[in-house]
C-alpha cells in the first residue's frame, strides 16, 4: 500500500511542478505583454508631442510673418517719411534684404522642425523594437518555464517507473 501511495505522489508531485511551470510561463508571457503595452503607449506619446510640435512651429511662423510684414512697413514708413522714394535704390534694396534674411530664418526653423520631427520617428521606431523584444523576451522566458515542467514531469513518471521497478510492485 505505502509503494502505491508513493508511486502516486511522485507522479502528482510532477504533475503539480508541470502545472506551476504553465503557470509561470502564462505570468512571463503576461508580464512580456504588459511591459510592451507601456513602451507602445510611449509610441502615442511622441505622436502627440509630434502634433504639440508642428502646430506650434505653423502657429510661429504666421506670427513671424505678421512682424515680418509689420517691419517692413515700418521700413517702407520711415523712408517715404524722409522724403525717399521707395520703389527704387536703397529702400528696395534694404526691403530685400530683410525678406531674404526673414526666409533664410524661416528655412532654418523648418529645418530644425524637420529634425524634431526625425528624433520623434527614431524615438517611435525604438520603442516599437522595445515592445517586440519584450513579447520575445517574455515568450522565451515561458517557453523556458513550460520546458523546465515538462521537464519535471517527465522526471517524475522516470522516479515513479524506477520506484515500480525496484520495489517489485508489478513483478
């Protein structure tokens, strides 16, 4: 009777280890999941920086041209107010100037908008491998956790069969 009771419980011992080790993997993969779902979010997050970003820089950029003009009519105003034509010479020249001036800012700013707008990308590539090399890490950690149950209850039947064997219990 006590080799019967002692055969049973080295096969349930392996069935339970089996049976911990699913679960573990179901928590590693879980945990894999979660932590991708948190470096996915960060993806959302960039995207609105993104939106912060370029709205702002159109926003800026109609001011900018709204002083821009302003000043120019300024300049325009102080030289007709000398007595100066300003359709031709030093006026014109001066106006010219300063619009070439004003675009090269603008050109600058856009530039600088544009690499904002790369580091977003990168930034949103990185986390996307991030949260695929969680799932990965999480999926291989399981598979590692079910292979070590699988591995214990093959252990156990392996116990239960050499207990059998040597104590004569089938003999």
């Amino acid at each position: 009777m006590f080799d019967f009771l002692t055969l049973g419980a080295t096969i349930i011992g392996g069935l339970s280890e089996k049976r911990a080790a699913n679960n573990a993997a179901a928590a590693a993969r879980s945990v894999g999941e979660f932590n991708a779902g948190l470096i996915e979010r960060d993806i959302g997050l960039l995207e609105s920086q993104r939106e912060i970003i370029n709205t702002n820089a159109v926003m800026q950029e109609r001011v900018d041209r709204f002083r821009f003009a302003e000043s120019q009519g300024s300049v325009v105003t102080q030289y007709s107010g000398a007595g100066i034509d300003v359709s031709v010479g030093t006026p014109l020249s001066v106006l010219r100037k300063n619009a070439r001036e004003f675009e090269y800012d603008q050109a600058v700013i856009d530039f600088n908008n544009e690499v904002a707008n790369q580091q977003i990308n990168d930034s949103q590539e990185n986390a996307r491998l991030s949260a695929q090399l969680s799932r990965m890490e999480g999926g291989a950690q399981a598979a590692g956790l079910r292979a070590q149950g699988t591995s214990s209850l093959i252990s156990s039947f392996g116990s239960a069969a050499k207990f059998a064997h040597t104590s004569g219990m089938f003999s």
